[in-house]
C-alpha cells in the first residue's frame, strides 16, 4: 500500500529542488514501510534518522537557491523550515522516549500524517510562490 505518492503537480521546474522532493516522498514512502513491519519500531530508527538528515540537507540547499535569487520571502521560508524541523525532532524525541519506556502508541502514524500534509501543503503553497517569483525574474 503506497502512503504518498508524486504527481506532477508537485514539479517546481527547478531540477535539483524536485529531485529533493521526490526523494522526500520515497523516505517518507520507506518510513512508512518501517511502520508497518513487523518490528516497526527497530525499523523505524534508521527510516528516521534518513529522513531528518534528508530534509536537513534539502533545506539547506533550497535556502541557498532563494539567498542566490534574492527571494524577499526568504526568512518566512526559511522560519518555516526550522518550525518543521523542531516538530520532527519532538516528534523523534517523545520516538526515542516510548522506544526506552516499551510504550506503543500511533507515533509513527502521527509523524507520517504530518509530513505528509506538510510536504504537500509546503510544495504547493509556499515552495511555489518562490518558483513565481524565480519566473518572472528570469523573464525580466
């Protein structure tokens, strides 16, 4: 069962930009998997740590491209970016806590259901505005 699927809606137009966000649907994709294995919570762990560092490293970049451009709304992406990264941290966080306790709970759903929503609702609002703004600089 496939949890996030790409479409091409999702396209930037911006190569590097839209091969970070379909690799972020494939480890989202592949946490998924780890949550509905077996012993989702080793597999987890790994699926994680890969999805964190991912994302780290795919904001970095996006934030150097809107620096590059000059994009105007560069510090409210970029707050955004560190809002999502303080979620998944306390998200990970209260992972490895319930992981130490023997706890079960929908963790892992809860975390998927949120990037999930965040991802597409980030591509297609605020990652597209930057995309517009690019365009018509480029036209200029």
């Amino acid at each position: 069962m496939t949890f996030v699927t790409w479409n091409e809606k999702l396209l930037t137009g911006i190569r590097e930009i839209d091969h970070d966000h379909k690799m972020l649907f494939d480890l989202i994709e592949q946490f998924h998997e780890a949550y509905m294995s077996t012993d989702s919570k080793a597999a987890m762990e790994p699926a994680f740590r890969m999805l964190m560092d991912y994302t780290e490293n795919h904001f970095r970049r996006e934030e150097e491209l809107l620096e590059k451009v000059g994009y105007p709304g560069q510090a409210g992406h970029h707050q955004d970016h560190e809002d999502l990264k303080d979620e998944v941290l306390a998200l990970y966080q209260r992972f490895q806590n319930d992981k130490l306790q023997g706890v079960e709970n929908d963790l892992g759903l809860e975390l998927l259901s949120f990037l999930k929503n965040w991802l597409e609702f980030h591509i297609l609002e605020d990652d597209m505005k930057y995309v517009e703004f690019i365009r018509d600089k480029e036209k200029h």
